[in-house]
C-alpha cells in the first residue's frame, strides 16, 4: 500500500493500478506452480471428507472466533481506511510522504511476522486478548500524535506488532478449532476479515467526513476493547490452544 501511494505520486493513480495489475499477473503464474499434479492421489483412493460452513457455524469456538475477528478488523480499518488522508491533511503533505509515514506499520509488521515464538510463548488465546487491548490504547491514542513524528511512528510501528500478532494468533486459533473442517473455518474468517473491511470503511466514513479521525479512533477503540472482552471466552478452550508440547 506505500508503495502504490509513492507511485501514485510521483506518476499518477493509473500507473499505480497498472502496477497492481502487473503484480497479479506475476502472482498468478507463480500461484499456478502451486496447484497439485493430477496424480497426487492414488487411483481408488477414497476422497476427505468435506465440511460445509454450515457444520463449522456449528461449532461455538468457530462462532466466538469469527465475531473477534470481525470486531478487530472493522475496528482497524476503520483507522486504518482514513488514516492516509487524515496524515495528509494534518501534516499538509502529499500521498508520497502519507504513504512513506504509513510504511512504518509495514515494518512493525515485519518484526512480529518473524518474531512468532513470541505468541507461542504467550499462548495464542492470550496472546489475542492482548494484542487487541494494546491495539485499543494504540487506535484512541494515534489521531493526536500527528504534531509529533516521533510519537507517530512508534505508534504506527507498535499497530504493525500488534495487529500481526493478532492475525498469527487467529490463525493458528482458527485451524485448531476443527480440524477436520479447517478449510471451512478459514473460509469463513477471510468472509468476516472483509465484511470487516467494508464496515469499518463504510461506517466511519462519515465520522471522518464529521467529527473527524479523533473521533475515529475512539470509535475503534471502543469496539476493540468488546473484542477483547469477548476474546476472553476463547481462553476456556483448551483444544484451541494446547500447552506446548501438547499433541
């Protein structure tokens, strides 16, 4: 996402979408290098089973992790949607420099994203619960660092962390919670993941447009910290997220 604002300001929005464009052709050719050969099973062997959505719903630790994460991503991208045009506005610059400010949550990204036995030193379970009660104090905090750099991009560096925490977390939380049906329970996080999107864009954008990103922010803080609250059940699972060294 930096580097679409950088080329939308130094070329211009066509050519960032045209850029876009290049590097989906370029995924797809290497996506298809991932499909199996036809003779990966055996002939006559018998096919696994399949789960629906309907029988994953069924499972309450599929629901509870669902609504988390349905909570956290409308929470962060109802920050994260405005905050580019929010950073241009405050600090009176382009799309390039927004883009380049923004490009320190890409690097808190990186550093949890290879950090991982962090949350398993936590516990995936708990590790949730924290990283969206520290995203909380993060969301009402970042509308008021704009005057300070600084205090901006450590905030900005702390949201990658804890929002790649959250999603290494949910992830292994989500595979665990059916095995069998895994393919059904990740299917339905990426529908709640985007259905998250589109309300927290949807929903603040007229909050942006009125009371402002302040506004926003505690918006969103307010709705991580239910997530949080509600992230508690999902401690009393144990086949969620078994003790170390547990098979």
């Amino acid at each position: 996402m930096p580097l679409g604002g950088l080329i939308g300001e130094v070329a211009g929005w066509r050519e960032a979408l045209a850029a876009l464009a290049l590097l989906a052709v370029v995924a797809t050719a290497m996506a298809v290098r991932l499909l199996p050969p036809a003779a990966a099973r055996p002939a006559g062997a018998p096919a696994a089973p399949r789960v629906g959505l309907r029988a994953a719903l069924g499972v309450p630790a599929v629901r509870w992790l669902l609504l988390v994460n349905l909570l956290d991503m409308l929470a962060f991208y109802g920050v994260y949607t405005y905050l580019g045009s929010f950073l241009r506005d405050e600090l009176d610059v382009g799309s390039g420099p927004a883009a380049g400010l923004i490009l320190l949550y890409g690097l808190g990204v990186a550093v949890m994203s290879t950090n991982g036995w962090v949350i398993d030193r936590i516990g995936k379970a708990r590790a949730v619960t924290l990283t969206l009660l520290c995203l909380t104090a993060l969301f009402a905090a970042l509308p008021f660092t704009a005057a300070a750099p600084v205090a901006l991009g450590v905030v900005l560096i702390l949201m990658g962390t804890q929002q790649a925490g959250f999603l290494t977390a949910m992830a292994t939380l989500a595979t665990n919670a059916m095995p069998a049906g895994r393919g059904a329970v990740v299917a339905l996080m990426s529908s709640t993941t985007y259905i998250g999107v589109m309300l927290g864009a949807a929903l603040m954008g007229p909050v942006f447009e009125g009371p402002g990103y302040g506004a926003i922010g505690l918006a969103c803080a307010a709705i991580a910290l239910v997530a949080a609250a509600l992230s508690v059940r999902l401690h009393t699972a144990p086949a969620l997220d078994p003790a170390p060294g547990a098979p």
